[in-house]
C-alpha cells in the first residue's frame, strides 16, 4: 500500500470548513483513497472513499487531484464533534484486508 | 443491528496469563480483523480473516492467535501475555464485494502488568 503523509494537527473554527489535505504521491492506479476519523478512544470511523473523482457524501467531501498523489477531506461545516483525529489511508480494495494506518491529523475545532 | 461487538471492554492481566479477546458482528461480513492501537499512534493489524475457516497473519501477529469458524466470531487469543502487549484493540468488519467501508468496535482496552 502506499504512505500517506498528513500534518499532525489542525485547528478550525466552528463553522467554518475544514479542509484536511493528504500525500499519497507513491499511490498505484488500483488503490483507493479512504479517508476514517477516531474521536477520542472510539474505534475509527468511516468518512469517504474515492478512486480518481471527486466523491461528496453526507458528511465530507473528497477531492483527489487529477495525477492523483494528493487529496483533501472536506468538513463543510465543521462542529465541535467534528474534533477528532483524520487517518488518510491508500489501499487496494480486492484480496487486501489490510488498512494501513498513519498517526493521521488531530484536527480541532474552535469555539 | 448491534454492528461490532467487543468484549470485555476493560482487562487487567498479569504477565504470562492467557486471555481471549471476544468479537462479534451481525452484518453477515466476511472480513474480520483485528488492530492494535499503542498511544500516539495509528492502528497496526494482526490477524484477518476473509471467511469461515480462513485466517492470515497481519503486520504484528507475534504472540497471538486466531480462528473463524463461523461468520459472526473471531476471537483473538493472547496465549502468554506480555507487558508489550498493553494496547487498545479493535476489532473490524466488511462485506467481502465491491469497495466498502470497515465496521469497527469500540475496542477493548488491556492492561498487562
């Protein structure tokens, strides 16, 4: 699977967007680029998924650039719930169960 | 649905006691596995099963061991354990088709002293 790379931490305020960027420059034309959060000791959970487009779901945005060795998580309108840590994660989806997890970025959101 | 289900939640044990690690999941998910996670870092994987029957070593499966034989279980037994052993661990699911997300549980925190 390929590294990622994040930024250890974020601040956002309330409100406003949240834009959590990510480095997969060594990434394969086969992996995915998923994007799970962990607040506080809870089991990690799961934001979004993309291969090559822009993916919107719920509760982010993912844009992935078009030669595909970066992306950005996008909190539209980031709360304070929304304080968590951000794991960045390239994988192939068939016969690969493993999800390689960095030290993702501590993202939190101001009053 | 309950989703993942991990049990105990909380565990003390002294070096060198077996133990095993519960985890359940009624999604009917082929994927299972099982994470630890150390303080300050990201989640490293020890076993994984794709089925019934089948089990497969993840990154750091030294001192642990595994069995699926049914769809909903996969336990993760610590055989002697050990003070490197104390980590927070989760265990996760999936379908087997198509690109999908992972279910985890809510972890089992262990205390070896």
């Amino acid at each position: 699977d390929a590294k990622t790379t994040q930024p250890p931490s974020m601040d956002c305020a309330e409100g406003r967007a949240a834009n959590l960027p990510c480095n997969h420059s060594t990434i394969s034309g086969n992996e995915y680029v998923y994007w799970y959060r962990q607040i506080h000791s809870q089991g990690p959970q799961y934001i979004i998924h993309g291969l090559k487009n822009n993916e919107t779901n719920e509760m982010a945005s993912l844009i992935i650039t078009e030669d595909r060795k970066s992306s950005t998580l996008i909190l539209p309108h980031a709360t304070l719930r929304d304080t968590a840590v951000y794991y960045c994660i390239v994988r192939v989806d068939f016969g690969n169960e493993k999800l390689t997890f960095g030290t993702g970025t501590r993202l939190t959101i101001i009053p | 649905n309950a989703g993942v289900t991990q049990t105990p939640k909380f565990q003390v044990l002294k070096t060198g006691q077996s133990m095993t690690l519960q985890c359940a999941q009624d999604m009917n998910h082929e994927y299972m596995s099982w994470y630890r996670q150390d303080p300050g870092m990201g989640l490293r994987l020890i076993h994984y099963s794709v089925g019934a029957g089948i089990t497969d070593q993840g990154e750091v499966p030294n001192g642990y061991n595994v069995s699926r034989s049914t769809t909903e279980d996969f336990p993760l037994r610590l055989l002697s354990a050990a003070p490197s052993q104390t980590s927070v661990y989760f265990c996760a699911s999936r379908v087997r088709q198509g690109n999908t997300e992972a279910f985890f549980g809510q972890g089992t925190r262990l205390t070896v002293v």
